[in-house]
C-alpha cells in the first residue's frame, strides 16, 4: 500500500496549463521536496492536494484512499495539516490560542455541551490543551505562549505556523516553502525541526522549498517541475545535477 500517491494530476486556467499529468508518491515516514523555478506550479499542486482547486486530470490517494469528492473543510479531517507560504495565522490572539484552532477537528463534544459547559466538555478541553502544550514543549514556544502573534518576529511566527499544523496530528504535512524570509540561523532552526517532525513524531512532509542547502540537509527525495511538468526525481543530489534542472534554472547556455 501506498502511502500518497499523485496520479497524472493536472490543471488548467483557461488556455494555460499550470500542472500537466505530474505523478509521484510520497514513502510513508520520507521528507519528499518539490522544487523548480517560479512558476513551476509547485504551490499549485499543494493548493490541488488541499482540495481548493478541482483538478481537471488524474487522482490524489491517501493510504488508498482517494480524496476526489471531499470537500476542503475535510481536508484536515482526512490527516493532511498545511502551512503557506505567507503566513496565515490570527494575529490578534496569543500563540496559544492559535495553535488550540488546531484541535479544532479533534473536537467531540456538541454545540449544547459547550453552550453549558458540561463535565465532558471540561474534560475534553483539558484533553486539548494538553495535546496543545505538548506542541508547545516541541517547538520551544514556551516563552511566547500567551504573547498575540502581531507582536512575534517572523520567524517565531513560522514556526507558531508549525506548531498549528502539528496540533492537528497530521499524517502528512505540507509545508510551503518553510525557509521563506528566515535568515540562515533561522533556517537552520527549520531543518532541525523538520528532521525531528519526522524521527520523533512519525510524521511523513512533503515540503516546496527554493533553498536548496536546506533541500539538501532534509529531503529523502525530490521531485523537481518545470511549466508545470515534472523533469527529474531522485535524490536531492541527482536532481540537482540533472542537465534538465540545471537548464531551467539556469537557461539553456549553461
């Protein structure tokens, strides 16, 4: 059984093709990268796999599971959690709070438990907070925990970005080009917290990434695009020496 798998996925806008039959899998327990020149239709496989864009060719599978016909609210539900490229958090709440939006799909308790707060939706919020504080210790976001987020530097608040998705307790993560804005001291930090996401929390990523050192230091494998269309696979070595790569990085001439 495959763990996730993309099938001859493709998208177009009108006239344009922004993804054309691109196919992989994803090993469970792997950090597996897409990489390519801007444009490459990188982000636009994520937005495909989170169910924002209907695909107008090929499957998305999940241990099997096929994920055509769910909604995007569902996406969570089916253990896929994602961050993006811009951050997108609640900035007029503390760090806390953010990462508790989390738990959302974890919650079981229905609207008159809560509306009267009932023995079990007491307990069913410590049961949150504790999965929340748990991320928490994780991610070494002790000190920030009751701050609002408008106040946080920006890299603090990629890795409070971070700590949300990993409170919903993902299968697989995906994760939009983590390193973005971050200085190299910060981006050494992400690759730490990528490698432990997986040795320590089981959890398989596929990640889009522009900076290659850190492609290099945490990716198992990768897939790189360009115009949309897949043009090597390998290791993160292969892939970059591969004269397709080179040319659509670096122009034909070289």
């Amino acid at each position: 059984m495959s763990f996730f798998k993309v099938d001859n996925l493709g998208i177009r806008f009108g006239g344009v093709v922004a993804v054309d039959k691109v196919s992989f899998e994803v090993k469970r327990g792997e950090c597996y990268t897409i990489i390519g020149p801007n444009g490459a239709g990188k982000t636009t496989i994520f937005n495909l796999i989170g169910l924002l864009y209907p695909a107008t060719s090929g499957r998305i599978f999940l241990e099997d599971r096929e994920l055509t016909g769910f909604s995007p609210h569902q996406v969570a539900d089916l253990g896929i959690a994602r961050t993006f490229q811009n951050i997108e958090l609640f900035e007029h709440a503390t760090v806390l709070q953010n990462l508790l939006i989390g738990r959302h799909r974890h919650r079981k308790t229905s609207l008159w438990q809560e509306l009267i707060f009932t023995g079990a939706t007491r307990r069913a919020e410590l049961a949150q907070r504790e999965a929340v504080e748990k991320v928490i210790d994780f991610l070494d976001l002790a000190k920030v925990r009751d701050s609002l987020v408008a106040g946080l530097p920006y890299g603090v608040r990629k890795v409070v970005e971070l700590g949300r998705a990993l409170a919903t307790e993902p299968k697989l993560l995906l994760l939009d080009e983590p390193s973005s804005g971050l200085n190299p001291e910060e981006t050494d930090d992400m690759a730490f917290w990528i490698e432990d996401i997986k040795r320590h929390l089981g959890v398989t990523v596929l990640m889009v990434e522009h900076d290659m050192n850190l492609v290099s230091r945490v990716s198992d494998r990768v897939l790189a695009l360009n115009l949309g269309s897949a043009i090597a696979e390998g290791t993160p070595a292969e892939v970059q020496a591969h004269p397709a790569v080179i040319e659509a990085y670096l122009g034909k001439a070289a």
